[in-house]
C-alpha cells in the first residue's frame, strides 16, 4: 500500500530530523557533480549506454539533484524499462516505508515498472554484497572440501579457519602470520569465553553479530562473554566489533551500519587480493608451465594455481621483455617457488616468440563461490587431491579473462570492459557463475547498444565499414550466438532489437541470412507452421521502431490499411518545387506573380532543404511517409529473404 502524502511527508521530517543529528546517514546527498548530471540526463533520455559508461565511471546512482530527483525516479518517471532495471541490477535503492523509495513507486509511468520496482527488495537492493558476505560466512560451517590451514582454540573448543581471511581482515593476524606463515594453530587465552571468540570470528567472517547469546545465559556469563569480546576486540585490533555491539538504535540504523561494515570486509579482501595474488602472479613459456613447483607453507597461503594461455595470435609487436611491474617472472626462487632460469631465445626475431601462459595462486576457499570449482573440489577427481606441491588448474579462458573472473570471486566486483564482456560471458558459464554471467549480459545489451536505446536508427544507406568504425562497439552475431549457447535470453532480446534498428544494413547481407537460417534449425523437428524465433522478435522490434514515431500521427491507420495510401501520400506530396502554383485560385491567397516576388526575397544563404528518399529511392514528401514507405519495404526484404530460404515462418 502506496503512503498518502501527509504521511510521506511526516516521514521526510523525521528522516531530516536524524540526519541533522548525525544519528542516520543520508541515503540520497545532493550531488552537483558533472557526471551526476550526465547521469540523470541519460535516466531522462533513456540512454542505456550513456547510464552504464557513467555507472562504470562511478557517479552515484543513489544521490539526488537540485530538484530531488534521483536517477531512478527519473528513470521510472519517463518510462525508461530498461534503465529502470540497470539501475536496480546496479544496487539502486527502492525500498518501500522510505521516502525516496515510495516516491519512486508513485511517480512509475506505468505498472510494468512499478512492478519491476517492487520485485528489488531490500537484499537485492540496498546490499549488492550480501552473496559475498554469505559465502564468506558459510565457510565456518562447511567442512567439506576441506580448505582451512589453520585451527583457533580456547579451552576445548576449537575452530577450523582459513589464513587468507584472519590476515586480510585483523592486523594483529596480518603481521602475526607475516612472521611465520607456516603457523597451523592459535590458542586463545582461557579467561576467554568460547562463545566470545566465536563472536569475534562471525565478525572477521562478515557475519551479523548481536549481543543476544541466548535465553539460556545468564546476567554473570553474559558479562562474562561482553568482556571477552571486549578483549578480543582490542587485541585483534578490530575495534569497531566492540562498537558495533554497543551502539544500537533503530532498523535503518543498525542496516546502515551493518552495510559499512561489509562493504569495509570487501574492500579489506579486495586489498589483501590484489597485494598477494595479483602481485605475485607469475608468467612463464607454456611449455614450462607443468614444471613449477610452488611449496604449500608459502607467504599467501595459496593451495591451487590457477593458469591461463595467452591466445596464439598474441601481437608480435608486445616486446618479450614488456611484463608490467607487477607481474613477477619464474626466474629463481621466488614466493616459495623453485624454477631454474628461463632461457631467451637464441634468435631476436619475433616470429619465433614462445607462446606464454599465467599462473595465479589462489585460495579454494574463494573459488569454491563457482559451482564448477565446488563440484570439481568435492570429488576423487585428481584436482581435488592433496599433493606436495600446489595443483595447477588449466581454465580455457585468456589471463585478462581469468582476472576479470578471480576479481568477481574475490571482491563481488565486475568491471567488464566490452572488448572482453563475451569471452567473460562464456568462461562464467563455463564455471557457473550466474552473477557474473548477468553482469557480462548487461555490459554487452548497455554498452554495446550503440544508439538503440534512444530509438534512433542508424543512418541509411551508411556502408558496412563506415557502420563497424562509426557505431558498431560489438559483432551482433557473436553476440546472439553467445546468447543462444549460454542461454541468456536477456542477449537474445538486446540482438534482435539491434538488428530491428539497423535491418536496413544487415538484410542483404549473407551473414544475416546463415543467422536466420541458424535460428530456424534451432527447432528440432522443424514444422512447416513453426515460426523462427528470431525474425519474430526483429519484427516485433521493428513495429516498435517505427510506430512509436508514427503514434497520433495517423500514419497508424495508412500502415494498417496497406501500401497504396501511403504510395498515394507520396505521390500527393510530390509536386514539383520548381512550378508556379495559383494560390489565389479561391481568393484566400496572393497571385502568382505576388508569390515569385516572395519567393524571390528569400535571402540566398539559407541551406537547401533535404531530399528524402525511401529505402527504395522513392522520393517522400515527410519524414512520416517515409518512414512508412521504409517499413513495408523492410517486412518485404524479409519475405523474399523467407522465399530464397525457402522457409516459412
């Protein structure tokens, strides 16, 4: 149920109130900034692109302008579907018994997007984190397979946890296994309750901490175990679990906290990541790749390589010796991993350049968030074994590829460029990732969309080379074959609307009629009345395409009615420009010769009007009729493409 005003309004009040005094923080600030500005004028327009480049750049998408609006209002204000839901997937927030969100639920265009609005709730909205927080959490309570290193006890209690995590999140850890990171045990003091180290432990795993322990204990243990958690805080140089627990306050206050703390967890682990595994990545020729030896007791706490190839077609002109300053070589003894040098090639030239592949040391505990590595990890398949030396697992995917992936698993980021978005789609679902495998889907359907979103088509008549250079950021048809063999529908859709917008420069090209004909052998025992999925979809996109324009028009019912009064507008409007025309014929207007002396003082400098010509190179009297013209003539093309197919659809 929607609030009324006064009631939206008293709410406002209070939320102010809470804000003046520090107590809640704003979830929507002014924000002024030029690419906030961007941002909501592309919420406006309905520029899926524009809102996914700035989206990538960072504005935020939760502030408000100078007239209260955020993206999302506007968005869903305008009727802009599809940005509606980028900026949902993106982590906007909606959430009902707030202002900003009921406000943006009574200013949806329309229902379709009101319901969209109400399906995001709280934990898909307001918490992009919450899978990484949960699989991080689960790990305390998932014993197989087995990936902790090392074994914290107090009293005869003891729990099984994982190095890379203690020394990401606690300083004390951090330089404690630094110094010796062979450790395997950790004993806590006795004067310690169990149940506030267990406390602790949730904390450092991003789980939810409370200082309800139970009706069982009473006022002395409870005591008890806040001392301890109180202790525990200050050695383990996590304070702010300490703060955590004695701050309490209303719901919105404890979620707001709650999420900064584990967005503080991410961006830790995030940290740790990128300072150990990317850091001491190693590249080394392929063919001695299955000679390197990393020892288990290394100073990561790695347990399985990770390896990638470089694509054989590799540019020659990237210098044997060009590796970034980050990336460390297998020369020597390096990280716990004894490799003798590798040798340079005798000759100098470049066509010789061995092929060369990246080893990541990684943790399973991480891995595991990948249905693939689950399954793989939790078999007798030899992977899953445990060996002197760390496993080395192949991933059929380019090393960029394979970082984009490790980034998403290690810190619930995915910044996919576009260039990379379908090889990221197909290793995500290579590996099980849905997450990632949206997240790719959306790069490609935004970023690639070109001006789709915005309804215009591309410029008729453009050649194929100056289309690829000037619009095209992707191939359409590696994208909706990604899609049909990673089924994403969500691609399928974006595809065939692209096509639908440019049909004009893609129908008679032989590419597009192997697609059509791929599409329609996709149905197993073809039918004579089974129709092709996706000329279906093209022509739903192409009515939408120029109907739109043509709404309160009246060009509507011309569409409707056939061909011939669109031709006989045509030809109505087609009068020779350069005849004199009686417009006093009925006495309303000047003579002829009245008319040439005002034709004659229009100034000479004004610009020719444009011819415009139909697909078809008839000449159209308005941009309407045109149009109209064009769309009988594209529904023709795909006919006679159906008839040299020889398929019925």
């Amino acid at each position: 149920m929607v609030l009324s005003k006064v009631e939206l309004e008293s709410q406002l009040h209070d939320e102010h109130q809470q804000i003046s005094r520090g107590q809640l923080r704003d979830d929507s600030p002014l924000d002024a900034s030029p690419g906030f500005q961007t941002l909501c004028i592309a919420c406006r327009r309905g520029d899926l692109k524009l809102c996914q480049e700035m989206i990538t750049e960072g504005a935020n998408i939760n502030a408000r302008d100078a007239f209260d609006y955020t993206p999302l209002i506007l968005a869903s204000l305008c009727g802009h579907y599809e940005v509606v839901r980028l900026l949902l997937d993106s982590g906007a927030l909606c959430e009902r018994d707030t202002f900003q969100g009921e406000r943006c639920l009574y200013n949806a265009l329309n229902n379709r997007i009101r319901k969209l609005l109400l399906e995001y709730d709280y934990s898909k909205t307001t918490d992009p984190l919450q899978p990484l927080a949960s699989h991080i959490t689960s790990l305390l309570a998932r014993p197989h397979p087995k990936t902790s290193d090392i074994t914290l006890t107090v009293g005869p209690h003891s729990f099984h946890l994982h190095k890379m995590i203690l020394s990401a999140r606690s300083p004390y850890f951090r330089k404690k296994l630094s110094a010796a990171p062979e450790t395997t045990s950790w004993k806590s003091s006795s004067a310690v309750a169990a149940q506030a180290l267990e406390t602790a432990i949730r904390y450092l795993y991003l789980g939810e901490v409370s200082t309800d322990f139970g009706a069982t204990i009473s006022m002395e243990q409870e005591q008890d175990i806040l001392t301890g958690v109180d202790r525990l805080s200050r050695q383990l140089e996590i304070e702010s679990l300490w703060e955590g627990m004695l701050d309490g306050g209303d719901r919105r206050i404890t979620r707001q906290r709650r999420t900064d703390e584990v967005t503080k967890g991410r961006d830790q682990l995030e940290r740790w990541y990128r300072e150990n595994v990317l850091r001491h990545k190693v590249v080394i020729e392929s063919n001695k790749a299955e000679q390197v030896r990393w020892v288990r007791d290394n100073a990561i706490f790695a347990d399985v390589l990770l390896r990638a190839d470089d694509t054989p077609d590799r540019e020659e002109d990237e210098g044997s010796n060009d590796v970034p300053d980050q990336t460390r070589r297998a020369n020597g003894f390096l990280g716990g991993i004894p490799v003798g040098p590798v040798q340079s090639s005798r000759s100098p030239s470049r066509s010789r350049r061995q092929r060369h592949s990246t080893l990541y040391p990684v943790h399973r505990a991480m891995l595991l968030r990948s249905e693939f590595f689950s399954a793989m990890f939790s078999s007798s398949f030899r992977e899953a074994q445990e060996t002197d030396y760390l496993q080395i697992i192949s991933v059929d995917c380019t090393p960029a590829v394979l970082e984009v992936v490790l980034t998403f698993l290690y810190t619930e980021k995915a910044e996919v460029p576009l260039e990379l978005a379908v090889d990221v789609l197909f290793a995500a679902d290579l590996l099980l990732i849905e997450k990632l495998k949206t997240k790719a889907a959306v790069v490609i359907s935004t970023l690639g969309s070109g001006n789709v979103s915005s309804g215009a088509a591309a410029p008729q008549g453009s050649s194929p080379d100056a289309r690829e250079t000037e619009d095209e950021a992707i191939n359409v048809y590696d994208v909706i074959r990604a899609g049909w063999l990673t089924r994403v529908h969500r691609l399928e859709e974006f595809a065939a609307r692209y096509l639908a917008y440019r049909l004009e420069d893609y129908i008679d090209e032989p590419d597009f009629a192997d697609l059509i004909r791929e599409s329609a052998s996709r149905i197993v025992k073809r039918q004579e009345t089974d129709s092709i999925e996706l000329l279906d979809d093209i022509r739903y996109y192409l009515s939408e395409r120029f109907r739109l324009r043509f709404e309160d028009s009246g060009i509507e019912e011309m569409l409707d009615e056939g061909d011939g009064r669109v031709r006989e507008t045509i030809g109505r409007n087609d009068a020779p420009t350069d005849e004199a025309v009686d417009l006093a014929a009925d006495g309303s207007g000047p003579t002829t010769t009245e008319a040439s002396s005002s034709m004659s003082s229009v100034p000479e400098d004004l610009p020719p009007v444009a011819t415009m010509r139909t697909l078809d190179g008839e000449m159209a009297g308005d941009e309407f009729a045109q149009e109209a013209v064009d769309y009988q003539v594209l529904l023709g093309k795909i006919d006679g493409l159906l008839e040299r197919l020889r398929l019925d659809a």
